[in-house]
C-alpha cells in the first residue's frame, strides 16, 4: 500500500468517477483480493 486516504476523500472520488468505470475498477479490485483469500490455506479452528 503506497498511501492511506481518509474515508471522506475516497467517497468524493469515486463520485467522480463513471458508472461504468467504477463498476470495472470494482468488479477486477475484487475479484483480485478474493480469490487471493480463496486460495489461501486455511486453518481449521474449534470453539473452545
């Protein structure tokens, strides 16, 4: 991560931002992250 921003100056960016480009941005943004946690191994945990 090369930067933090707060949360006001995020939103106001993306209202900016297209529909149409947001939704790509998004859609590749999270498609990227999830499946990095999907293939990710997992621990097995039981309640105590």
């Amino acid at each position: 991560m090369g930067k933090v921003i707060s949360e006001a100056a995020l939103r106001n960016a993306l209202k900016r931002l297209p529909e149409a480009e947001g939704t790509t941005w998004l859609d590749a943004h999270l498609s990227d992250h999830m499946s990095r946690l999907l293939d990710a191994p997992r621990t097995a945990t039981t309640p105590t």
